[in-house]
C-alpha cells in the first residue's frame, strides 16, 4: 500500500524518524472501535491496540489514536495484527466535548482537509443531534 497516496508527507516523515530503526512501520488509522483500531500499512490492512506502556502513559482521551491519525506500529508475526506505541503529532483535527459532565476533548478525526457533516431531514435538525448523532447512525469523514 502506498503511504503516500493516504496522506503521509514530510511534516509526518520528520516526526517520524525517532521510530526508524527500531522495527516499527508507519501506519494510518483507518477505524477506531473503542480500543481495537484498523490501521492501513505498508504491508496492507491489519489491527491494532495500544501498547501498555501507551495506556500507562496516556493522560487524556484525546491522546489516544483517532481516525486519521499516523501511528508508529509494531506488526506481529501473524501479519495481521499490531501494536500501537506512539502517535505522531497531529496537522489538524477535528474534536467534540466527551459526553457527560467532564470537560475533555475527543477528536473525532486528525489530519484531514475537509469533513462533510450530512444529516438528514426526517429527524429534527437540531445542532446538539449533528454533535452527538444518535446510535446507529455514522459520521462521515472524508479528505486527507
């Protein structure tokens, strides 16, 4: 697969290149499903979950891989799977305040150009319903 083509770059390639070396491989984040993230890689599409060290080291919500993001991963032998153990810094984004009473960030999305918020008009357009889309229904990122 090539990088280059989903947005890999030489803002990206400069952060980068502590992770050269050392078996890592770059990788994109693709889907991010509560801790279980598809990554594309050079060697195609595989898996991936955080390194413990990554979790111990976390602070916040939004330190953890969003859709979009550039990942340092370590494949495992099976070819399928990964390890997540750095986020590389991020171009943009695209957050919300997590749900609740906490004042945090949760980005939706990082290091995309444009994003298209689609809503339809069956239900009651209201801005807090596009914020927090009810379940079952999908936010659409697109761009690099």
């Amino acid at each position: 697969m090539d990088l280059t083509t989903l947005g890999w770059n030489p803002f990206f390639a400069t952060y980068y290149e502590p992770y050269t070396g050392n078996g890592y491989q770059r990788a994109r984040v693709a889907r991010a499903d509560r801790h279980v993230y598809v990554l594309y890689a050079e060697g195609g599409e595989c898996s991936g979950r955080v390194s413990g060290r990554f979790r111990h080291e976390a602070t916040r919500l939004s330190d953890y891989p969003a859709i979009g993001d550039w990942v340092a991963i370590e494949p495992h032998d099976d070819g399928e799977t990964a390890t997540i153990h750095a986020v590389l810094p991020r171009q943009s984004r695209f957050s919300r305040k997590v749900p609740g009473v906490v004042t945090e960030e949760q980005v939706v999305a990082a290091n995309v150009d444009t994003v298209f918020l689609v809503s339809g008009l069956d239900l009651d357009l209201e801005p807090r319903r596009i914020e927090r889309p009810p379940r079952g229904l999908s936010l659409l990122v697109i761009g690099l």
